[in-house]
C-alpha cells in the first residue's frame, strides 16, 4: 500500500502544481487596474485644462525696454480655472495686467489672477488685459518665439511658445509706445510697491 499512497500523492502534488501554475498565467494575462486607469485620468486632466491659442502673441519691443506685453488667446476646458502666474526667461517676472479708464486717463492695475470659463474663451488684447514682463533681459524680436510658463490653480503649469511680432498698425519702433506706457505708469510704482499714479 505504501507505494499506492506515494503515487497518489505524487500525483496530488503535481496537480495542485498544474492548477497554481495556471492561475499564475491567468491573473499576469490580466492587466492591472492602475494601468488602465491612469492614461483614463491624465487624458481627462487634459479636458480639463485651458487650452493656449496659437494666436497668442507678444509684442516686439525696442532695444531699450524694460517692459514688453504678451497678449493669450485662452479657451476653457470641461471645467473652471484661472491663471494665477506665469514666468518666462526673457523677464525677471510676469504680472497679470488690465487696462482701465479713469476720466480722460488710462491706467494699468495688476490682477491676482483671471478667470477661464468653461468652455469659454478670454482674449488678450492691447488696451485691457494682458500679461506684462518685467525687468527684460533683452529685446523681443519679430519673428522670434519666447517660451512662457503659465500656472493655472486647478490644471497646474502649461509650457507654451509664443510667437513675437509688431503690434497691428504700428509703425517701426515696435514696442516704443506701450513700453513707454507701461514704463510711465509703473516703472516708479513697482519700485516703491506700487502701481503708478492712482
């Protein structure tokens, strides 16, 4: 009997072998459920997050200039979201601008961030808001593109190239005119901490 009872559970063995090794292949033939979840997620962030136009542009400047405007094209994504900041390596920083009337004079207020619809759209445009670059490094070219960090407070940093040319109907000092402006309005009121003549 004892050579009987050996088979037999020589056999046992090999069986409970067969179905553990089966099993195996079974459970790695199935991918994990991370795996397919997280390409799910990272493609609806990207819904989710504004998207830059590629009519975005910035204004050439002179050589002089200390200050020079980028102006975004921003469509909403599936869901809210506001740019809080940005940076670029061409200025010491970025600052989000708009433009308003007060009487018979125009003046320029910084805002601490703007709203992006969902779905919507909001256009920079010279005369309101726009983004401005402070303490440039050196000139903006014509036809040269600067690269820009944007940081959203939902969707988080977009880097984007934006593409430099002269301001529509102005002449051939591009940049002369709203660096003056801006440098009129600002430049003391930055240094001081503030934002020009109220």
């Amino acid at each position: 009997m004892f050579p009987t009872l050996t088979k037999r559970g020589s056999a046992a063995r090999l069986l409970a072998l067969a179905f553990a090794a089966a099993a195996t292949v079974s459970v790695a033939a199935q991918p994990p459920a991370a795996a397919g979840a997280a390409p799910a997620a990272a493609a609806a962030a990207a819904a989710a997050a504004p998207r830059v136009d590629p009519q975005s542009w910035a204004r050439a400047t002179v050589p002089t200039a200390r200050v020079g405007s980028v102006y975004l094209v921003l469509h909403g994504g599936a869901a809210e979201d506001r740019l809080v900041s940005g940076s670029t390596p061409v200025a010491e920083r970025v600052e989000l601008h708009q433009t308003i009337r007060e009487g018979d004079v125009m003046k320029m207020r910084e805002v601490p961030a703007l709203a992006v619809p969902a779905g919507g759209t909001v256009r920079m445009q010279p005369g309101g808001l726009h983004m401005m670059l402070v303490g440039l490094k050196r000139p903006l070219n014509e036809g040269e593109r600067i690269a820009l960090t944007l940081r959203f407070e939902r969707s988080g940093e977009q880097r984007v190239e934006i593409s430099v040319r002269e301001a529509p109907g102005h002449g051939a000092a591009p940049g002369a005119g709203h660096g003056a402006a801006h440098g009129a309005g600002h430049g003391a009121g930055h240094g001081s901490g503030g934002h020009g003549p109220r």
